[in-house]
DNA sequence: CACTCAACCTGCCGGC
DNA sequence: TGCCGGCAGGTTGAGT
C-alpha cells in the first residue's frame, strides 16, 4: 500500500515517538507477521527485551529501527516493510486491540506502545543484523551531508535489503547511473520505475504521476529515452513524492496512516492516478485505465501517446 | 543473466 | 440478501 512519502512519514513519527526508549516486552500475534524472521516467533520476541531503539532509518519503502543494548553500537534492527496493509502506530495501552494486531511492543517507561497492525498480511517485521556500507554507499560517504537519514555514524543497513536502490530524494541518488541502467534495460519505463533495486520508493500511484509529468507513456522501452526524458522523469518523481510527502502521503481509506493514526491528503493532488474517465488536469482529455500487470496503469492519451512499439 | 508473472492475504464493491 | 468476480498502495521466487 504505501509508497515512499507514506513510509517516509512513518519513519518520522517512529523516530519522534519511539527512537531512544527501551523495549520491555514484544508479544507476536500472528507469526506469519515475523515469517522473514527466520529464527521464528519466540525468538525475534526474546532478543528485543531491554535493546534501546535508535534512529529510525528508511530505504526505499522498508524501514528500520537499530536496537543496541547498554552503550554498545547497534549490530542489528528491527526491520520492517508494510507491504499493502500494513501500519505502525504509537498507541496508549488501554487502546483498544486493532483486529489486524499482528505485533505489539511495549516500553520500560510505561508509555506509549508500538503496534504492527497488517490486514493482508504481505508485510512484516525481522531482527537483521547490520552491515558496513558497500562499496557504492562508501562512495557516497565522501560527501559531508550526504546522508538522507542524518546518521552521522554512517551508512549502515540490513544485509537482507542491500539490494534495494537509492530513492530519487536521496541526496546520493547517482542520476548519471540510473540513465545508463535504463538505456541498458529491454524493458518498458514504468516497469522500470517499479523495480527497486533501479529506483526505490516508487509504486504504481508514483509512478503513473511521475510518468504524467513528464509527459512518457510508461510502456515506452527504456532504451529510447533521450537524456531530457531521463530527466524530466527524474524530476517528475521528485517533485509529486515531495509534494505528497508535505501532504502527509495518499491515503484512499483508512488504511494508510501515520503512526497516530492520520491519513495523509495527497489524493486531492492526483493527478492522473484513480482518475479513469475525468479531465486531465493539463489538456482536459478524458484519463484513460488500462490493464497493466494484474493491475493499473492511468494515464492521459493526449499528454502522453502510446508508442508505436510499446512495451508492457 | 534478464525478464515476467503467479502467489502470498483480507476486505470491499458492484453486478446478478 | 447472498454469492461471485474483480480489484487494492508490494515483493519474492520460480519459471522462461
């Protein structure tokens, strides 16, 4: 369900409200919610008891908050990805129990709890061990002020995510090599967009916007993007994720919210995303849906033709 | 190696 | 009212 700004918005209410408390207690609900945690249930409960939370940190659409225990550094995090459904809430403990409750933790100060709350269940939490930063990430790290999360230890991420790419909003997002990635790939733009270990954070509502700003049609082949297209879509992305992660994310439902709770207001600023039959807000031609991987693709016609050899 | 797509879940909505 | 198909913001891993 939730694409970067939503996650990022996440991460900042985690870091406000859980980063620097102490763990007391972790009771899993369901186990299918810590099935990535390979040791199993009672063991990713056991070894969180009494770890101090960290910064919260993000990658793409997976977050993570290190735990450390006495004044050790962190060696391992909590690990999380909210996959359609899921949500992380900081709650009053005489709150009453979500149905969806999957995971619950409670505190040493006896304060607020968090909870990991997941209908369908695609997402889900792990305790990964952390690793230096690659050789990629080193580079970055010559940069002072480089660092999107403000860690000023350094990169430093689970193993089990150093596939993921960098988010566009990342200021060591490397555009030159995403270019070339592209002109590299045989496949269509938007799924290009879509795959994270490319560009992170992007999902099928960023996507379809960012490909209406630019004025591409997502099933145009990779290879024939000119270096403006390349960029005009770069900065598509970054410019709809920026403004949606001001308008606290896209929330359709209830089931995107921040950590209290709050849906975000994003879907008023849509512009081509849900919008199947309603003016485009540029040329007043009709959006059109169609059928794009066992999901949806929006776009406008006029604004952004089908390519004569279309890919997807 | 690059790429595609079914599978993993629950709930809601519209059509019959 | 109820049943059924279709659809929903994501990722992985098996298969081509």
């Amino acid at each position: 369900m939730p694409e970067l700004p939503e996650v990022e918005t996440v991460r900042a209410g985690l870091q406000r409200w859980v980063s620097g408390r102490t763990i007391a207690r972790v009771a899993v609900a369901h186990p299918r919610a810590v099935r990535r945690h390979v040791a199993g249930g009672p063991d990713f409960a056991a070894r969180l008891v009494d770890r101090r939370v960290g910064p919260a940190r993000r990658r793409g659409k997976y977050l993570w908050l290190p735990v450390g225990a006495g004044d050790t550094d962190p060696s391992e995090a909590v690990l999380a990805h909210l996959g359609m459904s899921g949500q992380l809430l900081v709650q009053e403990p005489d709150t009453p129990d979500q149905l969806h409750l999957r995971v619950r933790f409670t505190f040493t100060d006896a304060g607020r709890e968090l909870r990991f709350v997941d209908q369908r269940t695609f997402g889900g939490l792990a305790v990964e061990p952390l690793r230096a930063a690659s050789g990629a990430d080193l580079e970055a790290e010559q940069h002072p002020g480089g660092d999107p999360n403000g860690d000023p230890d350094g990169e430093r991420i689970p193993g089990v995510i150093a596939h993921i790419a960098r988010d566009p909003l990342d200021p060591a997002f490397d555009d030159a090599a995403f270019r070339r990635a592209l002109a590299r790939r045989r496949t269509g733009v938007k799924r290009a967009l879509l795959d994270q270990t490319l560009v992170s954070g992007i999902g099928n509502i960023y996507a379809d916007e960012a490909l209406w700003r630019a004025r591409l049609h997502g099933a145009r082949p990779t290879e024939t993007l000119n270096r403006p297209e390349a960029e005009r879509l770069l900065a598509g992305a970054r410019e709809v994720m920026t403004s949606a992660l001001a308008e606290g994310g896209t929330s359709f439902d209830a089931l995107y919210v921040n950590v209290n709770g709050q849906g975000g207001y994003f879907e008023r600023s849509l512009a081509v995303y849900g919008r199947a039959g309603l003016p485009c807000r540029r040329c007043g031609t009709p959006i059109r849906r169609d059928a794009f991987m066992n999901r949806s693709s929006f776009t406008c016609p006029r604004c952004q033709p089908r390519p004569r050899r279309a890919r997807w």
